[in-house]
C-alpha cells in the first residue's frame, strides 16, 4: 500500500514537472494562454481580478482527451 502511494506521489511530480516545461516554453512562444477572449480581467484603483473562463475550459478539453486516449492504449 504504501509503494503504491509513492509511485502515485512521483507521477504526479512527474506530471507537474512536464507541465511547468510546458508552460514555460508556451510562454515564450507568445500564445495568447492565459490572455484568451473570454477571460476576465477586472482593474479596481486598488485590486486586480483575473478569472480565465476560455483558457480554463481549454486546459480542460485538453487535458480529458489526453486522459481519454491514455486509458485506451492501457486497456
């Protein structure tokens, strides 16, 4: 029980890791991530509130039909 933790505790080290590349080498490509129509930027005189509607729902998308096929090739 407690292997199966760790390896579970490692691949999701894994995957944020290849993520944070991921976003760090989108991010110097100038894809508008983060700054798509449909994202909420709010400026007060003293606050900011972001909320990413369309990059969240795209994020989403993404990420579902990776898992999707994920689970086909291992079943």
């Amino acid at each position: 029980m407690t292997a199966d933790l760790g390896k579970l505790l490692l691949s999701c080290g894994a995957l944020l890791l290849v993520l944070g590349v991921l976003f760090l080498l989108l991010g110097r490509t100038g894809l508008p991530i983060g700054r798509l129509p449909g994202d909420f930027l709010i400026r007060g005189k003293n606050t900011t509130f972001y909320f990413p509607v369309t990059t969240s729902i795209l994020l989403s998308v993404v990420l579902s039909l990776v898992l999707y096929f994920v689970g086909r090739i291992r079943h």
